[in-house]
C-alpha cells in the first residue's frame, strides 16, 4: 500500500489525434502538449496503474474494459491515414478492473466489465504523450449513460482509496470539439 495518495486529474485529450498531425501554425497545440508530457512530474510518483474516465464512453452502467492487452477504438473520422496507424501497446489490468467493480458495487452502484470495447481516443491520445513508452497498465472506466451527476459522484467517491493504492486517477476531455 502507498501511503501517500495520488492526485485525481483531469486532463485535456486534443481533438481526435491533433498532436500526432501537421497544423497551421506548426505550433498550435504545442502548449498543450508540454502540458501533458509534464504530467509525470505533476504526479510525482510513478503510479501502479492508470484508471481513466473518458467521455467518448457511456454505457447503460458504469463499465471497465478488462483486457490484459486492450485495443485501441479510433473513435474519429476524417483526419490523415497515418493517424489511423497510432499504436499505444499499454498492458491492460484484470485485476484492476475487478477491484473497481467489487468498490462500486461495495458502494451500491453496478459495474460491468468488458472484454471487447477498446481504448478510445480519450484515453490513448493524452497517455501517449503522458506515459510514451506504454509501460503503466490502463483500465477504462465509462460514464453510465444517464450521466446523473450525484451518482457520478458517489462513484469517485467510492473511487477514492484506489489512490493510496499507487492508482493514477484520470478524467479526460475538452470544453468543445470544433476545430476549426
């Protein structure tokens, strides 16, 4: 056990696989990708795991991919072949995901694990960039679709001991989605 808890972030994820393309000007995201490379620093402590929650992710109840080695889900369209080519290797956790799913049901609230669904862009983007070398195991956790934010809270909550367990806790998203 970790004695020191780990911090709870959320964590800008681009649009769709921006930083892994050419833009005008060069350096359009350029400051948001320091920021996410810094992340490791910011935590301080090389986390056991990451448990991310991405909101490409809804499913009818709170839902964990438990793959040992998930794939990745390219959830956008129309940007450059390559980026369709972007590999992130990252082992997945079982054992992970069955220790989220027995606290969220330890709290009353439901928890599935998928062994298909792969990691989408809000996961695999900002960690290639915060863990590059795809070297710390990732779980996804979805939002349960009705997106009720008290139970939403009650589930971080019930969360929350995974933290001095040496799991990194990450939401992921931006305030819009227009590129342009």
């Amino acid at each position: 056990m970790t004695t020191q808890a780990l911090p709870t972030l959320f964590v800008p994820h681009g649009a769709g696989p921006c930083f892994f393309m050419d833009w005008e000007p060069a350096d359009t995201w350029a400051r948001m990708e320091r920021w996410l490379r810094s992340v490791p620093e910011l935590v301080g402590a090389r986390p056991k795991a990451v448990l991310v929650v991405s909101g490409h992710w809804e499913a009818p109840e709170l839902t964990l991919n438990a793959q040992e080695q998930p794939p990745l889900l390219y959830d956008y369209s129309g940007f450059p072949p390559h980026t369709y080519q972007l590999r992130y290797p990252a082992p997945g956790s079982s054992e992970l995901a069955a220790r989220v799913q027995a606290l969220l049901q330890a709290s009353g609230q439901g928890a599935e694990l998928d062994h298909d669904r792969g990691l989408d862009h809000g996961v695999f983007i900002p960690l290639k960039l915060i863990y590059p070398n795809a070297d710390v195991p990732v779980v996804q956790l979805s939002l349960k679709r009705d997106l009720d934010p008290a139970y939403h809270l009650a589930a971080g909550r019930a969360l929350t001991s995974l933290r001095r367990e040496g799991v990194l806790i990450v939401g992921t998203g931006m305030s819009y989605h227009n590129m342009r």
